[in-house]
C-alpha cells in the first residue's frame, strides 16, 4: 500500500510544475502548460559556461539513462550530481531550471563544455536528433535543423 501510494505521488508530482517567480505558497501549474510557447528556431537562457558548440541533440529525462552518445547535446530539464557521468561524454548542455551557481552550470565549466541554463522550455522545444547550436556566451540555442522537418 506504501508503495502505491508513492508511485501515485510521484505521478502527481511530475504532473505540475511550480511558476518561476512566486511569493508566499506557489500555486502549481499544469506541466503543460508550464512554459509560453516558443516560436522559431532559437531560445535564450543565461549562458553560464562558454564556448560555441554544435551537435546533434539527445533529450534526457532520467539521469540513469544510457543513450547520450559522446558529444551529443544533453537537454535537460535540471541536474543534480547523479548526472555527472552523462556531463563527461556531452559536448555542451542545455538545461531548463537553473542559473550561473546551479550544479549543472558549475561542473560544466570545470568540465569546459559549452553551456545554457534557465531556458525553462527547452525540454518541451528541442527533439533527440535536432542539430542545434548552443552558444555559451551569450546563452543562445539555436534548433539548426530540426530531427524530421
């Protein structure tokens, strides 16, 4: 009984997202509708590690997950340091929630990837398989070419 009742927590749990900003007790949002529509072929974050990088995309929703090929593009939605072994084989991230002091923003200096943090949308954005550019610099993601146009 334990164990269903956290397995349909969890499910409640990624069901919602909370705003970006809030004061007091945030109101949670449905997961999607939790980001404004992107229009184009770029997004902006804040570009927290520099460097320009150019490659083919691999969303990634769970850290355990084996199928980053050294020098894709990681996209995720944050980290935490059970992501590190997946931040070695990358060749730049693209990281939804998170600024200049967050983990995934920290170890990829230290690793010197190219990186783009806080883009809150990238996730629901970018498909495995996109080319994209990532410019750490100036925190631009640039969709390239799109995995089935």
């Amino acid at each position: 009984a334990v164990v269903e009742e956290r397995r349909a927590q969890r499910a409640r749990h990624l069901s919602v997202r909370v705003p970006d900003s809030w004061t007091g007790e945030p109101e949670a949002i449905a997961a999607d509708t939790a980001g404004e529509a992107v229009v184009g072929d770029s997004l902006d974050g804040l570009g927290v590690s520099p460097g320009v990088y150019e490659g083919t995309a691999r969303v990634v929703t769970d850290a355990a997950d084996p199928s980053l090929e050294p020098g894709e593009v990681m996209v995720c939605e944050t980290t935490d340091p059970s992501w590190a072994s997946l931040m070695f084989v990358a060749g730049a991230l693209v990281i939804d929630i998170g600024g200049a002091v967050s983990h995934g923003a920290i170890v990829a200096r230290e690793l010197g990837v190219p990186c783009v943090i806080g883009t809150r949308r990238a996730m629901g954005w970018l498909e495995t398989g996109d080319l994209v550019r990532v410019d750490g610099n100036t925190g631009a993601v640039v969709r390239v070419k799109p995995a089935n146009p």
